[in-house]
C-alpha cells in the first residue's frame, strides 16, 4: 500500500526516478536548494536532517542518475500553525489535522517536466494513508499562483525570513492541478 519507493517520470531528456529521502541525500538537498532561493531563505543542514528524521514517509526526491533534481519535504502538522523558515519539532503535534508542506525545490534546469506532480503525488498519499486530508504551506518568491493552481489559497501574509514575508495557503482537500 502507497509509495514503495521509487517511481520513474520519464521526459523527453531524462529518466527522473523519485524515490524517499536518506540522510546521506542532504548534501545534495543543500545544493538544490541553493540554485532555487535567496540567501534569506537557506536553510540548515541541521534543519534539514531534523525534517527527514521527524517524517522520512514524506521526504522525496526526484532524480537523474545519481543527481538530485528536486525534492519535498512534508509531514503532518496543525493547520494554522506555520513551520518556521530553519526550525524543526522533535515529534509530530499529536493533534496533526493536516499535512504541511515545509519545501519544494526543482533545480531551474529541471521545471516544466513535471517534477512537482511527482513529488506531491507521493506526500498525498502519504496523507491518504493516516487520514489527513488538509495541506498547508508557507509560499516565498512570488509562489502563490504555482500553489493556487493546485488548489491552495492565500490565509494571511506573516514574516518569514529576515527581510522576507511569506504567504500562508493551505488546501481542503486533496490538492489538484487546475
């Protein structure tokens, strides 16, 4: 039942396989992650680690041979209640009613191929599978219409990062391409 580990997106380029997240795959979650934001909006290796340990199931990365292209990192949360730019909990809110979706990267080289379909497919049925079928996130650089296309609307504008605001949407329901 659900995600077994790898599933393959062939495009007309490449062969992407997307499969969980190991600790040994952080450094190359650093690199992504820097090809895709500001410098106000890099997070830690620490922050990073503590994501994927707190909820591996949700922690997906898509790749080309041996070269991590995107990822998600997700897990359950309460609706309304932001995770914080580089911060992690060490347990899950017993009271989760939703799926947060703390990151989704695509390397700019990479979008268009339908990477993010992907990813997300493998954290909604993540979410199926223990109930939860309400998503929330903090969108950065001009995201939302990205987010609003799958469904997510904008709840309130709240500070981020140093000199950053963030837009918070979250979904009811299973997120959706429009």
């Amino acid at each position: 039942m659900g995600f077994t580990g790898f599933a393959l997106l062939s495009t007309s380029e490449h062969m992407i396989q997307v499969r969980r997240l190991q600790a040994s795959d952080i450094q190359q979650v650093l690199r992504v992650q820097s090809e895709c934001y500001r410098p106000e909006l890099i997070e830690s290796e620490a922050s990073f680690e503590g994501k994927l340990t707190l909820y591996p199931r949700a922690c997906v990365g898509a790749w080309d041979g041996r070269v991590l292209r995107g990822y998600l990192f997700a897990h359950p949360w309460i609706v309304g209640e932001p995770v914080h730019l580089d911060t992690w909990s060490q347990s899950l809110p017993p009271n989760s009613d939703g799926m947060y979706l703390h990151d989704l990267s695509i390397s700019p080289s990479y979008r268009g191929k339908g990477i993010p379909k992907r990813l997300l497919d493998v954290v909604i049925d993540c979410a199926r599978e223990v109930g939860l079928m309400r998503f929330a996130l903090v969108a950065v650089q001009q995201s939302e219409p990205f987010w609003e296309r799958w469904g997510f609307s904008v709840k309130y504008t709240l500070p981020y990062a140093p000199g950053v605001d963030g837009s918070y949407m979250t979904c009811e329901g299973i997120p959706v391409w429009r």
